[in-house]
C-alpha cells in the first residue's frame, strides 16, 4: 500500500522500512519515489515496526502520512472557491467508509467535508490508506451538521440533504449545480430526522428491490455524477 501510495502522489511524512528487508524491485521502486519527493527514510528493526504498526500487517514498511487539513467552519468559509461543492456526515456516518467516498470526492473537486464534532483521530488508518492521497485534497470541519448548515446557507450555498429510502424529492428534481453543500443523513435506510429542518431540499435515492441499500460511497458517487451531469446539461 506504501508505494501505491506513492505513485498515487499521496504525501507522506516518513517511511519506516524494516532494517534487514532484501532489495526487490518494489522496494527499489518505492525507495526511488520516496527520494524523488523528498520523504525521509528511516531503517529500523522489526521489532519497532511491529510496535508502531495500528494494523499488525506492514509487510516491513510502514508510511506516516502528512496532518489532514482541520480548519474552523469560518475558515473554510473565508477559503471557499467559486461555487464550491461540499460534503457534509451526521453522526451515523461509519468512519472506515469515508476513504472510498473521498477518493470520489477529490476526483470531482469537493473542497470541504464536514464531520461530525469529536475526539480522536479525524480519520482512521484504514480509511486514509483506502484514500490514496485523497484526503490530503481536501479540508475538513469537525462541526454538527446544522450547524454547517446554517452557516453555508447564510454563505449563499443551496444544501441538499441526500438519504435513502425516504425524501420528499428525487435526486434528479433539484439543481445540485452551483455551491452546494451535499448532506449524507438516514444511512441506516431511514428518513433524514430533523436536519431536514435546516437543508433546501430533502432527496432520496429509491431502492427497486424492497430493504435494498447502497454503501455510502455508492451514494455518494451517484448524487455527485448527478450534479456533473446537470453541470454539463447547463454548460
């Protein structure tokens, strides 16, 4: 994952390697991108990888990714392009699913993401390797969701909030062109509750087949090509 990460552009901080790894071709071509980029090499025993390693499984090279960008929800606001696309999770959002949803995000230009308010790591290990350098794209807010709300809206930013199951609109009614910020709420196949109260617009994504749901990152990508697809209808 370490090189895949490399040749993905990830940034990284340091890469520990296992002091008495063989060369390989891999290992060469890893060591090659590290040094091109600048990221600092560190061999060092086995033992030591194993103690610092959060998944027990390094293959004897293990990358310390580059700090995500936290910001305040004022800053992100002060730093926000023209007609920006954001990204907003409740408190049910699983944190392993987001690196999935990211990687689509940073391909369609997402700027920021809100999470939930919290301690702890802002993403886990798992999900930021998942990624592939696509969380370093992007800016995160650790605010509650109608708290982002209200602060976009008053920035000018149509929010639509975007379940499964139940809404009062297809995702195809409202305009998801322009700035946006995209509300994931009801994951577990239930209506949106009350941050319905703070959003433009309620949608749902419909199942065919009766008890049926889509993973996150599947709903995500759907209401993003969405919002492509109308950008390019208006174009």
């Amino acid at each position: 994952m370490v090189l895949e990460a490399l040749r993905a552009g990830q940034s990284l901080s340091a890469i520990y390697v296992d002091e008495r790894a063989r060369p390989t071709d891999k290992l060469d071509e890893l060591l090659t991108l590290a040094g091109r980029r600048g990221v600092s090499i560190l061999r060092i025993p086995r033992e030591r990888l194993d103690a610092i390693s959060v998944t027990g499984g390094h293959n004897g090279v293990i990358a310390e990714g580059c700090p995500l960008a936290l910001v305040s929800l004022e800053d992100a606001l002060r730093a926000r392009r023209v007609a920006p696309l954001w990204l907003g999770f409740g408190p049910d959002v699983e944190p392993d699913d987001l690196g999935a949803v990211l990687r689509t995000a940073a391909a369609v230009g997402v700027e920021t993401v809100i999470l939930p308010p919290g301690g702890g790591a802002l993403l886990p290990a798992s999900a930021r390797r998942i990624a592939m350098g696509a969380a370093e794209q992007i800016r995160f807010v650790r605010a509650p969701l109608s708290e982002g709300c209200e602060a976009a809206r008053r920035a000018g930013f149509g929010t639509v909030a975007v379940g499964w199951g139940e809404g009062s609109q297809s995702l195809h009614e409202p305009s998801l062109d322009g700035p946006r910020l995209l509300v994931f709420t009801g994951l577990r196949g239930g209506p949106p509750g009350e941050i319905e109260r703070h959003c433009d617009h309620v949608v749902a994504l419909h199942p065919v087949r009766p008890g049926a749901t889509l993973p996150l990152s599947a709903l995500v990508a759907v209401a993003l090509y969405e919002r492509e697809r109308q950008a390019g209808r208006r174009s």
